[in-house]
C-alpha cells in the first residue's frame, strides 16, 4: 500500500546492512513484484471478506493473523517487545491511526464502493502525506515541483469521481470513508515521526507490538457493534486469513526487506502499482465495470504523487 513514509504501518525504519539481505533471498525486483501483488489483492480481499462478514470482524481478522504473523517472525528473529511506558502510548495512537482507523474505513467503504474505487483512494496517501508534511514538518518546504504534483494528483482525483458530470452515480458515505482511511495513514506516520523517530527498538519489535495493540482495540469495538456470525462461509474467510497473514503481515516482513536493501525511496514505489492491481483484479475476478474516467483519473493521481515525491536531479559539475 501507498507510502509518503517509509513504511506503511511501522515506524521509522532502520536500514540494517544492504549485503546481508541480498545474500539471504530473492532478487530484490521480485519481492518488490509479489508486495506490490499481495497489496493490490488486499482490496480484493476486502470485499470478499465484507460479502459475508461485518467490517469490523473483517477488520479484527485482518490484524489478529497479521499480527500472528510478526509474533512467529518475532520469535523466530529472538526480538522482543519494547519497553516502556512511553513507547506503548505512542504505539497505541499510532496504532489506531495506521491500523484500526483506516483499515476498518477501507472495510466499510467496500461495502458500497468497488474495490477498483478503494485502491484508487488510496493511491491518494502520499499527496496527503506531501500536503500535510509541507505544514507539520518544518524540513518539509513547499516548492514549485511539490506544488504542481499536489494540484495535478487532486485533479486526478476529481477525474475519478466524476467532478464534470455533478459526481453522478457516486456513493459518497463509500468515498468519503476510502479517502479518511486513506488521509489518515500519513497523519499516522508523522505522529511516528515526531514521537517514536531514533527508537532504539528494533522495526520488527515496534511493529509487531503497534499490530498487537490494533487487534486489542478491535477486540473491544467489534463486539459492540457487531453479533457472531451464524455461520462461517469458507471462501469469505479464507480471504480474511490472507488478507491479514500475507496482505499484512507477510507483506510488512517483506517491504522491511526492500527498505534496507534499496532504500525507502525505492521501496516506496510500490505505491504507484497497487492501484494497478487493485484495478486489475477487481475487473477480471470481481466483474466490476470501469468507466473511462476511473483509469484515466487513476493516472493522473499517479503522475501527480510521483511528480510532489519527486526531486530535481543535481546540475551537472562544470567541465574544465
């Protein structure tokens, strides 16, 4: 899923040696394949889970694997869970806002949205991120290339709703919760950034204690607004498990990976081909219909977060 941060639900990461990495696994271009597969399919999965279960049960699921997933990569790594009085205050907001918050937004959403619509929504992240950065943060400065990318992404973004036909056919309680879900992982990641930024903790120890506290506060929101499920159909529950253990967990263990070996720059990239996906599969799996406008609008918003995320290259030194 789309980053203005490094990663998408952790803090700050740190860098551990480039060569270690490369030594252990796959080409970097391949993992780098399969994250951004596994986050384009998670919108999928979303609204498989919701065709038979609650949002915030679907939501519950998603975090309780994920976080089942870190917890063995934990053990496995001999990592612990940080200390701290602190720290733990500051992982349980940003657990909600990276985790609890969006993740049950984008469940919702899909109950009235197509999948195709959410991931596009949230393909908005880094120019809320770049747009709310250029305020929070004072090394953060407006420039005229910043500027120009925030204006043509949020274009994009009204070529996907529609603007020019009075957003005819929109559901707007659906995109409003997408675009929140979507606004509030880089509201997440500056909290992280002021208040958990230098950590001594290790990414993996951080992460997996932030999960662990979403699943916590999910399991005391579900009950109150939901029943247990008569029944348990398969399929829908077979996407919530993946959607936790490999969209997810699985997909966090990964992207740590690319960040230390190619840096977050490149990592990050990944964003610009999840709503690719995204799309992709709920056409040719789901049957969803696609106006004209959604790919095209689509685009826009890609050009435009790559442009605001974008650095103008050094001159040139001057030949003797």
């Amino acid at each position: 899923m789309s980053t203005a941060a490094p990663s998408r639900t952790s803090p700050a990461p740190t860098p551990t040696p480039t060569g270690s990495v490369r030594s252990r696994g796959l080409d970097w271009r391949i993992r780098f394949a399969v994250l951004s597969t596994v986050w384009g399919f998670s919108f999928l999965l979303i609204k498989v889970g919701t065709g038979a279960y609650a949002p915030f049960q679907v939501t519950f699921g998603r975090l309780f694997f994920g976080t089942a997933v870190l917890a063995v990569a934990m053990a496995v790594r001999r990592d612990r869970l940080p200390g701290g009085i602190r720290t733990w205050m500051h992982l349980t907001v940003a657990a909600f806002l990276l985790n609890a918050l969006p993740f049950s937004l984008f469940a919702y959403s899909e109950l009235t949205i197509p999948s195709t619509l959410a991931g596009i929504c949230n393909a908005t992240s880094p120019l809320w991120g770049m747009a709310l950065s250029m305020v929070a943060l004072s090394e953060d400065r407006p420039t005229r290339r910043r500027v120009a990318g925030l204006g043509i992404g949020f274009l994009g973004v009204l070529t996907v709703l529609g603007a020019w036909q009075g957003f005819s056919g929109l559901d707007f309680g659906g995109t409003a919760m997408a675009l929140l879900a979507s606004l509030s992982y880089p509201i997440g990641w500056i909290y992280v950034r002021r208040t958990l930024a230098g950590s001594s903790h290790s990414n993996l120890s951080l992460t997996g204690a932030q999960l662990l506290l979403a699943t916590i506060q999910l399991a005391v929101v579900t009950p109150l607004f939901t029943t247990l499920p008569t029944s348990f159909p398969l399929v829908p529950l077979l996407a919530v498990i993946a959607l936790g253990a490999l969209g997810t967990g699985f997909a966090l263990l990964l992207q740590y990976g690319l960040v230390a070996e190619v840096g977050p720059t490149t990592a990050q990239m990944v964003t610009y081909f999840i709503p690719v996906i995204a799309t992709a599969a709920g056409v040719a799996v789901l049957d969803e219909q696609l106006g004209w406008n959604t790919p095209v609008g689509a685009l826009i918003v890609l050009a435009g977060a790559a442009l605001s995320q974008s650095r103008p290259k050094a001159r040139a030194a001057a030949q003797p």
